[in-house]
C-alpha cells in the first residue's frame, strides 16, 4: 500500500482512460454517500466493487447512470463531462450506459419483452414488433427461452428476474455495464452461470464493466480490477493480484465483518484511507 490519498490511481495508468470519475461527492441530508471517490477504467475492464453496507457502492452505481446527480466532481466518458451535462447530452450519456439495480427494478404490470426493451420502446428506437424480437434475442442470450418473454415478472424466480434485469441492462449494447449485486440471493452455481454470461456478452462488445458484490470469491476470480469502498470513500483499489495475503484477510475481514468495517478501521482515523 501507497500513502494514503484522496484520488485512486488510474488502474490501466493511461493518460485519458475511457471512464475517468474525479472527486465525486454525493450527500444525503448529513450522510455523505460518496467522498471525493475518483476511479478510473479504460475500455473492456472489469472492476469489482465491494464493501460493507452503507458503503456508497449502490450510490457511485446510480450517480454513474444518472439516477443521481452528484453534489460535486467529474464523471468523463471518452473525455465528455457527463456531470456537467447539458440535457442532450444526457440522454447520450443514459444510451451508453446499462444498469441492472439492486432489486432488478421490473414493472410488475408489463410483460418480459417489455420490461427488456423499455428504453428502447420509450425513446422510439424500436416499434413494439420489433422490440418483441429484439426481446426475444436478449433473453436467448441470458439463457431464457422465447416464451418467457410473454411472462410477467411475478411469474418468474429471483434467478430469472435477474437475467431479465441484465437482458435489460444490456438492451441498447452500452458501452459501459453497472450491474448492483447481479448473484446476490443465487446458489453458487447460478452465480458462475451469471458471471461466465456477463463475462461472453462483455467480452463480445468490449464492455466496460462495474459490478457491486458482496462475494470475495467472485470478485478476485473474475475481475481485473477491485475498489473496496467505505464510509463513502475508496479504502482500496487495485489489480486484482496486487492484494497482499494481509490486505486480502483485512477485505475478507470488512467483507464478513459488521456494517462498520473490521476493528483495525473502526479505530483508525477516517482521513487515512489507503490506496494502492
Ligand atoms: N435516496 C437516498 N436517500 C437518503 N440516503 C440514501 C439514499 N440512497 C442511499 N442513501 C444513503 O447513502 C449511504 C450509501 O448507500 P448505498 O446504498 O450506496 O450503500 P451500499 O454500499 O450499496 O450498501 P448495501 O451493500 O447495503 O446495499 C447509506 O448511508 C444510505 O443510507
């Protein structure tokens, strides 16, 4: 570990990486959510985000793809402020982003194929036949057949609404993919399922890839990047085989350990958050 810092190092070190976020902060009433977290990410990366409950891990997601605006800081995508938007570019910036939210986030009254193009059908891309098809194609591609397309969401398991999520996710091919918990709640077999299908579908478009989990395992084995966040801020980031045996205990510790992180953090100063 470097010097504590308040910015993270980019981790491909390129001079303009294709997502640069700088100093983003995001407040609720008095609870900062983000503290000056800066990352960045070139194309066709993965990063794993993990970290307690309460982390901002959720909020750095949702501040990503625009749910919320940022308080203060930068978010460039190929060197466009999206932060500082104007409300064109807003809408540019949502067609090159995908997001699959915590509980999915599926209208309970639609049908699967519209719940998977709703983007699309909204803005007018697509007319509904052919975002029934095009329905049809991403859900062959998260491993659901063409008649659970007509389907509602309470019709199917948690395991099948999060394909849908991630079908819906992927809908408009983005450039950069935000998945929030995607095998959360999943046997271990069906989260090796999700994780070999997020890896082919990211791998085929180049994808940039944000994933928020909570398993260790999944993050150090199929990530190229880690950011462990606490208390808003990042308390640690970098490649994945840069984890010391010390630091992979401490994060397996924060991982397992109570919402305030494991003893060793709770008594340091809040101020000296490492980076690597
Ligand atoms: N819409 C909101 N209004 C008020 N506070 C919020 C809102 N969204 C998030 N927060 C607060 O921001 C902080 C970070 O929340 P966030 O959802 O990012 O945590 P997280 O790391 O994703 O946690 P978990 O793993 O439990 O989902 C928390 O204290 C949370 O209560």
């Amino acid at each position: 570990m470097t010097l504590p810092n308040d910015t993270a190092q980019s981790p491909a070190n390129a001079t303009s990486p294709f997502l640069k976020i700088k100093d983003l902060v995001k407040k609720f009433g008095d609870t900062i959510a983000l503290d000056h977290v800066s990352l960045s990410l070139d194309r066709g990366q993965k990063m794993a985000v993990i970290g307690p409950s309460a982390a901002g891990k959720s909020v750095l997601l949702k501040c990503l793809a625009g749910v919320y605006r940022a308080d203060s800081g930068n978010v460039l995508i190929d060197g466009v402020n999206i932060a500082k938007s104007s409300d064109n570019n807003q809408e540019n910036w949502a067609d090159r982003i995908g997001m699959l939210f915590q509980q999915n986030a599926l209208f309970d009254s639609l049908p699967i194929w519209q719940n998977v193009c709703f983007q699309l059908i909204e803005n007018g891309t697509l007319g509904r036949k052919q975002a029934k098809d095009r329905a049809v194609e991403l859900l062959g591609l998260v491993g659901l057949d063409a008649d659970s397309a007509l389907l509602h969401p309470s019709d199917l398991s948690g395991g099948m609404q999060k394909r849908v999520g991630i079908a819906r996710a992927i809908a408009n091919s983005p450039e950069i993919l935000l998945l929030d918990n995607p095998t959360a709640g999943l046997d271990p077999v069906l989260s090796n399922h999700i994780e070999n299908m997020i890896d082919t579908i990211a791998r085929k478009q180049n994808t940039t890839v944000i994933t928020v989990t909570n398993d260790m395992e999944i993050a150090q084995k199929r990530y190229d990047f880690l950011t462990m966040m606490h208390e808003g801020k990042v308390y640690w980031h970098g490649k994945r085989d840069e984890i010391s045996a010390a630091q992979n205990d401490h994060l397996a510790q924060m991982l397992k350990g109570s919402a305030q992180g494991p003893i060793s953090m709770r008594t340091r100063n809040r101020g000296q958050h490492l980076v690597a």
